[in-house]
C-alpha cells in the first residue's frame, strides 16, 4: 500500500494516548497537576508550582499497577470503524519511555514490567488488521524520561528551578542508537507498523541532521512514513523539509488557508491527551465534525485523540461523540473521504469540497431557513443540487459565474447539511 496515499485520501483517523500516566489521570496524591491539563505529563507536573517532579522510582512503580483487565482490542477497533477513521495511531512509547508492546530492547514495557503481561500493539494491529484499519505509531524519539541518555525537558517546571541538566550529545547518542532506532525497528518489522507520528516541538541541538536521516531512512527503507514534527522543520505553513511526508500541526491548531501537500492536526476532545479524571472541557461534536469538514476542505487530515481509562475503556463522553461523528459520516462520508480543496473561494457560511469525479459538496456551518448560499467563481452550471442525507432538490440559480443555492427551509432541521452540486 502506498502509505501517503493512504492517509491523504482516509481525512480522519485516530489518536490514541495510554500509559502508566492514566493511572494517576491528571491527580497525583489527592491534587489535581499544575502547570497544564496534559495528564500524560504528570511525571513531571505532579506538583507543580510548589515541587518537584515525581521521582523516579515512584512513577516506574505504576508499572506494578497497570492492569488494563477492560483492554478490548476488537472493541477498540470497532468503535474507530464506526466513527469513520480510516487509522489509528497509538501511543507506542510516550516521553516516559513505557512501551506497550513486548520490547526486546527495554524491560520497561507492558510485557514485562506489568500485572497485565499482554502485548497492547500486537493485539490492536492484529485488530486493526481485521477491519482494514491501519494501525500506526506515536514514538516519542526525543524525550524518554527513564533510558539513560534520553531528552528531558529544555524548561524547568518551577520557574525558580533551573533548568533541568541536559543530556550530553554522547550520552542521547547512546539512548538513541541504543533504545530509539531498534525499538522503531522493532515496530516496523515486528509489528509492520509503517504510519509513524514523531514529536518534537522545539529546535533541539540534540537532533541533529545526521540523526533525524538515520532515523527517516530507517522508516523510509520499509515504505513507511514521518511526519514533520520529527524535528526537521516546525512550519505551519508547509515548508520544503526533506524526507518529511506529512506535515503535523501544533496541538489542535487548525491553519486558515489550504497547504498544497499532505498535513494533519492532532486535536483532543477535551483538553488533555492522557485520560485526565478532572478535565470536563468537553468539544461538541458539532465543533469537532466542523474541524474536520474544515481540514478536509483545506487538504488535510484531522487525527482525534482519545485518552483511555486505566483499565482500558473509552471515557463516555469521547464514545458518545465518536458514534455521533460516525453517524454523521455515514451518511455524508463522500463529502471528506478522498476529497480536495475546491477551487472555488471559501464561502463564509461553511466549507467546499471537491470529489475525485468533479462533484461540489458545499458544507453548511450556518443553518437558517430560506437562506441563499452564495458560491462564487463557477465556471458551468450545475446539472443537480441535492441535499446528501435526504436526497431533498435544491433549487439553485447560476449565471455570471455565480451559483446561488436556495435552501429549503425544512433543511434547517438538520445540523451541518452537506449539499451535492454535479456539473
Ligand atoms: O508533549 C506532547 C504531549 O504530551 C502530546 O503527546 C502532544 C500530542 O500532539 N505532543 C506533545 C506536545 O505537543
């Protein structure tokens, strides 16, 4: 399978954050962690702005504790069926180290160092496998907070504290040769992962040109693909960075205009990417289906992010709005899936599409009776106009390169009405 274009006609796919930090879930001794609502930081925040981080020995004994008993991979996997995502990809090893496979190259994984003793990545790929999923990796090759050798963080957590002392470029070398490049190896080759999601947000002197190569012509050499933030470039707008096949925006950052090469935002459904048992900041689906449609309609892909339980189920609200999302694209999934930016500009009361087979598909954000959408710079007039999910006409006047849709009144009813102009 040609991975890139793959994830470029697929639009939506899944992000997954599960960990030793979804025990704690944002909570560390009876008190909620400062700082920011990212749970999967609590190693570091725990305490934040009175101490300092967790120690280490304590945050390894969650290992002892995590037993996802409720871990369900077909369950998992039909849940990000039903919600229309075409892939998932999991944290396999975030910045505190912990894989969730059965490494040979770290003893700190869900294999070996837990009461659950399964292999997670196994499981979700066989999983992913069975329903044409395709299962990918976050592999956080920059920070690893329990390998000696590996990034820490560049800011201190307590504004009075210095900063945390750095590894030495001899010392990341070894983490990186010696944990870094064979566990993506062993993922590749062992679990044929080939979607990788790197993270790094920052110029870090520690990744270096010659190491990010390895580690791009590593992936490469097996036909998978990288995304930006492995630290070759940090640009929303797109720029020329080599051996980068998508681009990764920041954290929930949708750009304005389209970006003519493949690209994604990872967003969360709440604030927190970790399962963080506090955090009530829940999106409407509205919002979340209107940052799809908007990335679709500008060339990208929206990766949407679940934090499980400790025990491995999907929080309520996350499901309850995954199975409306999918409800919705069941109905008007021609309208992302395999689409593109429409030539035409984008209109102020929603988003254009435009089908492999030449279709419009214009996106109402803004419902109101008897209302007229105005679309400019249509060269031909349109042979139809009908409403995706009920097939209702809609009446429709072009001339002067100007198409202007009546919309029925009854259309109101529903929310986010995908309208299907054909020439
Ligand atoms: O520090 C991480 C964070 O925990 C999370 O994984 C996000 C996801 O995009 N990436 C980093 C911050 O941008």
């Amino acid at each position: 399978m040609d991975m890139i274009d793959f994830f470029t006609r697929s639009r939506f796919g899944m992000f997954v954050h599960f960990g030793l930090y979804s025990i704690p879930a944002g909570v560390w001794k009876g008190r909620e962690q400062g700082r920011n609502h990212y749970a999967e930081w609590i190693r570091y925040q725990a305490l934040w702005p009175d101490g300092g981080a967790i120690p280490d020995g304590e945050y390894r004994a969650l290992a002892s504790e995590f037993n996802p008993a409720a871990f369900d991979a077909d369950a998992w996997a039909e849940e990000i069926r039903n919600a229309g995502m075409k892939y998932v990809v999991i944290t396999a090893k975030h910045h505190d180290g912990f894989a969730l496979w059965d490494s040979r190259v770290s003893g700190f994984n869900i294999v070996k160092a837990t009461p659950f003793r399964r292999d997670l990545i196994r499981e979700l790929k066989e999983a992913c496998d069975r329903r044409g999923i395709v299962l990918g990796a976050y592999y956080s090759h920059w920070l690893d907070w329990e390998f000696p050798g590996g990034g820490l963080p560049l800011w201190p957590e307590i504004p009075e504290d210095p900063p945390l002392e750095q590894p030495s470029d001899a010392e990341f070398e070894h983490y990186f040769t010696a944990k870094c490049l064979p566990q993506v190896t062993e993922l590749l080759d062992g679990y044929g992962i080939r979607l990788f999601w790197f993270d790094n947000w920052c110029k870090c002197s520690l990744l270096t040109e010659a190491r990010l190569e390895k580690l791009i012509d590593l992936v490469h050499s097996r036909g998978g693909i990288v995304n930006s933030r492995i630290g070759v470039t940090w640009n929303h707008s797109g720029g020329d960075a080599a051996g980068i096949d998508y681009l990764s925006m920041g954290d929930n950052q949708f750009p304005d205009k389209a970006i003519p090469r493949p690209w994604e935002t990872s967003g969360t459904f709440n604030e927190s990417w970790g399962y963080h048992r506090l955090d009530y900041r829940w999106k409407t689906t509205d919002f979340l289906l209107k940052c799809l449609i908007s990335n679709a309609s500008r060339n990208g892909n929206y990766q949407l992010n679940i934090g499980p339980h400790a025990d491995g189920s999907i929080p309520a609200p996350s499901v309850r709005r995954l199975r409306e999302i999918g409800a919705w694209l069941a109905v008007n999934g021609e309208s992302v899936y395999n689409t593109a930016c429409a030539p035409q500009p984008e209109p102020g009361w929603g988003r254009l599409t435009l089908g492999k087979d030449g279709a419009l598909y214009a996106h109402v954000f803004e419902n109101h009776p008897a209302c007229q959408l105005v679309i400019e710079a249509v060269s031909a007039a349109p042979r139809s106009a009908r409403i995706l999910e009920t097939d209702q006409r809609v009446p429709f006047h072009h001339g002067e390169g100007r198409l202007t849709l009546q919309m029925p009144p009854e259309s109101v009813n529903s929310p986010l009405n995908v309208v299907k102009i054909e020439f």
